[in-house]
C-alpha cells in the first residue's frame, strides 16, 4: 500500500512548482488517504536529445510520487514527435522520421533515471499501442472529438485569427496523446502547462470509453539564460542534465537576477522556508544577488552531480572570474587560413563559429567584451594566422584557435 503522506508534504506537492491541479480536491484525498496505488503518467516527446533542467521540475514530482509508493510510468512519444506538438508559430513543426526520434528517444533513458529512480519506474514507447493501428482505428479515435474542439486550442486559435495554415496532421496530435491515457489507464497524467489542452483531452477521451477521469497536473515552465521559456529547441539558452558540474554552475550564475525566485521555488529541493528566507533577503537588501545567486548554483548541482562536485565548481568559477584565471577545458576550434597571412578580429569571430554575424561581432569587441591571449582588441585589430590564439568572447567563453 502507498505512504500516507503528511498535510504539510501534500500541500507543498500540491503547492510548489504548481501552475494548475485538476480535480484538486479529489487528487488530495487519493493521496491522502493511501487506500490505493495510483498510475501517474507523463510524456516527453524526444524531439532533441537532451533533457533540461526545467523538465525536472515535473520529475521530481513524479519522484515524490514514487516515494509515495505510486506507479510512475514514463511514456516516450516515439510517434507523437513525428507529428510534432502544435504551436502558435506560423510554420508547422517539422515531420520527424521513426529512426531519428528513436536516436533521441535513447539518450532520454539515463536522462530520466537522473531525477527519477529506475526501480520506481517504467519507461513504454508509444509504439507498443499505436505500433498496430490501421486507417480505422484513427478514424474512430478523430470521430470522438470535433472540430470546434480542436479548434478551442490556443495554438490553434491563434493561426486561425492570423489566417495561417493548420496541417490535418497538428489537430491530430492532442488526440494520440489522448490516447495515450487510455491505453495504460492513467489515474493522473502530469505535463507542463503548454501541455493543459492535450492532458484535458485525456480526461475527455478516457470518460468516452468508460474509463475513470484522469486527474491532471501542470507545472510552471522554467525560464532558460535568454529570460523566455526554456525549450529543448533552443539549445544555447538551456541548462542541460547532462551539463558537466562547471558548465551547470557557470549557466545558472549567468540567469537574469529576477528569475532566482522560480529557480528556488521550481529547479531545487531547498526546504521552502529557507527559500522564503533567501527571498526575503534579497528582498531586504540583507542578501546580496551574487551571495544568492552562488547558493542557488551549488544547490542545483549537488542535486544533479555532488556536493563535492558543487565545491569544485564553486572553486573553478572564483578562479576564472575573481582571479581571471582561464578554465583548464577550452575547446578548440579549426579556422582555414584561405591562403591569408592575417585576418580581422570581427572576421575571425565570424569565421570561427563563435558568434553568429559580423554585427554580433562587432558589438562584443565594442563593448570590450573580445580579447586575445588576455589582451582587448578593438575593431581594426589583425591577428597573424601563426600560434595557437586564445580567444575569449563574452564573460566566460573561450576558444582556442588552431590554423588549418
């Protein structure tokens, strides 16, 4: 039998992290009382094949669930990522082939075992269900939902009003991930609340077939380095769970000072009033953001590496920024020579992959954010194509460069 959980644990379950929970009353005693073992599903569609830091704020979820004593199933949307969730963008998302999703379906294995534990979990593929439907089996699923319900959608109501297209294969997509409840007999589907539509179209589905209502679950959305929400589709922007521990440390010190509120209440599991006590002294002015800031980085990394490895970043990143010393991992980039005996900084930049036009480059080395083996350019800087330059744009990347 599961564990019953306390009212304070409920309530920061129910609380922390939550955008919506529906039926909040009915999920709460279901919990509460512990009578009996509840199939809590969530889906991720591997459209990348990297998992980030704002997906593990619904895994923990399911990780004290599982603590709970409850079923987590983890579902991969091995055929719903070949159509593509719906968005408000102009252009539908791309088709995807079966074997370029299942390449990026493997990688999400360790990724999810990462937050939540193996043997408190099951991972199902899609394709044990939808691997044998036919023509009729779709059409029987498209006759339960109408057109005007599609349509209520967002996403969908926003290219409407713009009198952009909406491909046959977009209003699919809520209806297979629909199903998907039904085929494992979901009592709880949990998503982010992008995904609000397509869990209330399971619950509509599951009552159609005689099954019991799913309750459902949505958790905020994390915001990524760029301050807008983070997206396995934006990759420069995303915190990774597979970021090495420095990296991890050095992109959550990079965040935008107003988003640490989110990244305490949503991506760590400090005890909340040590939360509320950070908050209120930054608030205060009694904590300074960087001491904040510090704090939230360790934190996150020693939930997804060590508290060893947190030390250890901690200690590299003082290093690099307080002491300007250089990290001891810089990449190296291949530059062709073209035959030149010399080339322009903001060339180079270009050249070199390391910023994406002549106007980006331009403006780091303006705002004195390029140098040169430790050394500030300025625009009408030339380096000879000899050595093994080290370049460093922006606060903390670096490259160094070798001639081919």
């Amino acid at each position: 039998m599961p564990t019953r959980p306390t009212e304070r644990e409920l309530d920061e379950f129910l609380t922390r992290g939550m955008s919506e929970v529906i039926v909040r009353e009915d999920l709460r005693e279901l919990l509460a009382s512990g009578e009996r073992r509840l199939r809590i599903k969530q889906g991720f569609d591997p459209t990348q094949p990297n998992l980030h830091i704002g997906h593990s704020v619904g895994l923990r979820k399911l990780r004290t669930l599982a603590e709970w004593g409850h079923e987590i199933v983890l579902i991969v949307g091995d055929w719903t990522t070949q159509i593509g969730d719906p968005t408000d963008k102009d252009d539908s998302r791309p088709m995807r082939s079966h074997d370029e999703v299942m390449a990026n379906a493997r990688t999400y294995l360790d990724q999810f075992h990462l937050v939540v534990p193996k043997d408190r979990s099951r991972v199902v593929f899609q394709s044990e269900w939808f691997g044998t439907f036919g023509l009729r089996d779709v059409i029987e699923l498209a006759s339960r939902f109408t057109v005007q319900q599609m349509l209520a959608r967002e996403e969908f109501r926003k290219r409407q009003a713009a009198g952009t297209p909406i491909p046959i294969k977009d209003l699919l997509y809520p209806l297979l991930q629909a199903y998907d409840s039904v085929a494992i007999e979901a009592d709880v589907e949990a998503g982010g609340t992008d995904q609000l539509f397509n869990l209330l179209a399971g619950r509509e589905l599951q009552a159609m077939v005689g099954q019991r209502s799913q309750n459902i679950y949505v958790t905020h959305l994390l915001e990524g380095l760029d301050g807008e929400r983070m997206s396995k589709s934006k990759p420069a922007t995303a915190i990774w769970l597979t970021d090495p521990p420095n990296e991890m440390f050095g992109k959550v010190m990079a965040i935008h000072d107003d988003l640490m509120p989110h990244y305490f209440e949503w991506a760590t599991e400090m005890p909340m009033d040590e939360v509320r006590g950070l908050l209120d002294g930054l608030a205060t002015g009694n904590v300074h953001p960087r001491e904040a800031k510090e704090r939230l980085a360790r934190q996150i990394v020693t939930e997804l590496h060590s508290a060893a490895a947190a030390n250890a970043a901690a200690a590299a990143f003082g290093r690099q920024f307080r002491e300007g010393e250089r990290p001891a991992d810089i990449p190296e980039v291949r530059v062709p020579t073209d035959g030149a005996t010399s080339i322009a900084v903001v060339d180079l930049l270009v050249r070199a992959s390391l910023v994406k036009s002549k106007g980006e480059a331009r403006r780091l080395v303006e705002q004195r954010g390029v140098k040169v083996d430790d050394a500030l350019v300025e625009l009408t800087t030339e380096l000879p194509l000899t050595g093994r330059p080290v370049i460093q744009y922006g606060k903390r990347k670096y490259a160094r460069i070798t001639w081919s």
